[in-house]
C-alpha cells in the first residue's frame, strides 16, 4: 500500500521543488551566517516532513469546513493582535518567529476555495461573491495594516478567485468602470496616502541613480550584482557584491540577485524556467482534478507562486519597485518555507485523486 501511495505522486512536481530547494541552500549557505544557513536547513528539513506528510493524506479529510474556518480565526487573531502592537510582521516566540502574513495566503486559498467548492455554479453570483469578499477583506486589510506587500499578493490572490469563478461580462464591465472611476477620484490623494518608505520605493523604481546613496541604493546594487554575473556568474560565495555586504537584506529580499552573481544569467535563468515549470504543474493539476475544491486549492496555490516570484524577480531586475516579499525557497525564512511547502504538499494530495470526484 505504501509503494502505491508513493507511485501515485506527481513526481515532476516534486524534482522541479528539489531544484529549487538545493538552489536555496547553496544560496543560504553563500548569503546567511552560519547560525541561520542551519536554522534554514531546519526549515527546510520540516518542510520536506510537512509536504510528503500532507501529499500522502486525504487533503478533503484534512481540510473539512471546520479546520478552514478554525485554522482562518487563529490566523486572523494573531494579525490582529500584531496590528494592535504597533503593527508589527513577526510574532516572536522563545525559539524562532513566525510571520502571520504568511499563513495568511493559505487561509485565504482555504476558504476561498472552500466558498466556490460549496457553491460551485457556471458563473458567479451575488451571494458567492458576498462570501468571498466577506472572508477576504479582513485578511487583507490586517496584513496591509503592517505589510502592504502581502496585502497586495493577498489582494491579487482574491481577484483571481473572482475571476477563476467565472464573472459574468456585466459585472465585470462593471467593475472595470468602477475601478476606473476610484483611480480618477482617489489617484490625485493617493501619494499623500502613502508612507514615506512607500514613497521612497516608487522614487527609487522611477529614478534610482537620483537617489544612489538613499532610497536607491538597494535598486542599483541589485542590478550591479546581477549585471556583474554575466553569463556563468563568479562563482559559488565569490560574488563581490554579497562578500562585501553591498547588497542590503542579501539574505531576505534580494536573495535572487545573490544567486544571479554568482550563478550567472545562465543560473538565474534556471531558477525562472524552474518557477515557471512549477506554476506551469500545479495550474496543470488544476485542470485534471475532477473535485472542484482541490481544483480551487490548485488555482490558488498557482496564482500565489506566480506572484510571489514576479514580484520579488521583477523588483530585483527593476521591472517592478522592489518588495518586502521572499522569493520562494531561495530568501530565507522559516514561515515561507513551512507555507510554501505545505500548499505543495496540498497540490500532490490533490493530484493522487485528480482523476476521482470523491
């Protein structure tokens, strides 16, 4: 019974998550010191533990409407409690810290994909639309009180939900026209709204050499480092960049462009294609998975992997403003890791009953 739990496996999946995982060690081990290169392993070893732990359970027995809505309250308690200490990201505990935001993404997927399994029609309605937002506006709103980044991947993963859902032309032609009328009226006010560092990122993306030594010191230096890779990169712990500490949050938020000098443009483009077989593989389950709540789960899980990596590569190569927002697998982080692993694990549960309605 258990070569058969393991035959049934999506094993493309899981190379494509291997080569990725490998890539974030040899990163870590170039970028974090030596207490966090171990730490991460740590993570990454529960992961692996969490992921062929939730890959060969039944994810319908697993995710019942009781544990999505208990695991949403507990997720959406500890944002408010961070949002009430003076908006703070990490919940520290004695040993390690968790990041909320994180776990947020998933119980956002959860419920969500719990809403349109249950009210599974051709074209989205008022009543499931009612659901969705009423689920989604409380994460968002708590996540962007302390992370505005997060808030804004939480935001896209909701849309696609409505989307994925079906909208019918009307109401979105409608929405569209809304949307519209929002920009034009709030547009004018919005660079008050924003925060000082928010606006240093948009002056930073928009004119980082006016702002070399300030706001647009981390653009320009992660656009040297992965300039200066060039094609085969300089080499494992020999990129100048990350040895010297040019490069802030080397470790974190600009983690590809440490791969990038030292793997090279041959190296970096790896890591892309790879993110893109893996988006590519669990949309791809989404569409074999008769049951329409793991078909839900796969959409969200894809939607959610494209945008984490869009975002992160995109501020590092300067098509987007940089962004507090992990590259999946290689940035360091114990509660990315633990998540990402999981909604995985979740994926592959999903693709061993892909072709059963039960």
């Amino acid at each position: 019974m258990k070569n058969q739990a393991f035959k049934g496996l999506y094993w493309p999946l899981i190379l494509t998550t291997l080569f990725l995982v490998e890539a974030g060690v040899l990163n870590q081990a170039s970028a974090s010191s030596g207490i966090m290169f171990k730490k991460q392993l740590l993570w990454f070893s529960l992961g692996w533990i969490i992921l062929f732990g939730l890959a060969l359970s039944d994810y319908q027995k697993i995710l019942s409407e009781k544990i999505i809505l208990a695991f949403y309250i507990v997720v959406a308690g500890l944002l408010l409690f961070l949002a009430f200490h003076h908006h703070q990201r990490w919940l520290k505990l004695k040993f390690f810290s968790l990041q909320p935001s994180e776990f947020a993404k998933l119980a956002l997927i959860f419920i969500s994909a719990s809403i349109l399994h249950k009210y599974d029609k051709l074209n989205l309605d008022l009543k499931t639309f009612g659901w969705l937002t009423f689920f989604a506006c409380p994460l968002i709103l708590l996540v962007a009180v302390g992370d505005l980044d997060q808030g804004l991947i939480l935001s896209s993963i909701y849309i696609s939900f409505v989307l994925v859902a079906g909208v019918p032309k009307r109401l979105l032609i409608f929405g569209a026209a809304l949307a519209i009328a929002l920009g034009i009226i709030v547009g004018p006010h919005l660079w008050n709204l924003l925060k000082p560092y928010q606006r240093a990122r948009v002056e930073a993306f928009i004119n980082p050499e006016a702002f070399a030594l300030s706001r647009g010191y981390q653009v320009i230096q992660a656009l040297i480092a992965v300039g200066s890779g060039g094609i085969k990169g300089l080499g494992f712990k020999e990129g100048l960049s990350s040895r010297l500490n040019y490069l802030p949050e080397k470790h974190t938020d600009l983690a590809f462009a440490v791969w990038a000098e030292e793997w090279g443009f041959i190296g970096a483009s790896l890591v892309v294609i790879a993110f893109g077989i893996l988006v590519c593989q669990v949309l791809k389950i989404a569409t074999q998975v008769r049951d329409s709540f793991g078909k839900y789960l796969c959409y969200g899980i894809g939607i959610m992997f494209f945008l984490e990596a869009l975002i992160n590569i995109g501020g590092i190569i300067h098509i987007l403003p940089i962004a507090s927002v992990p590259l999946p697998f290689l940035s360091y982080g114990g509660s990315s890791i633990l998540v990402n692993m999981a909604a995985l694990g979740i994926v592959l549960s999903a693709s061993r009953k892909r072709y059963s309605f039960r």
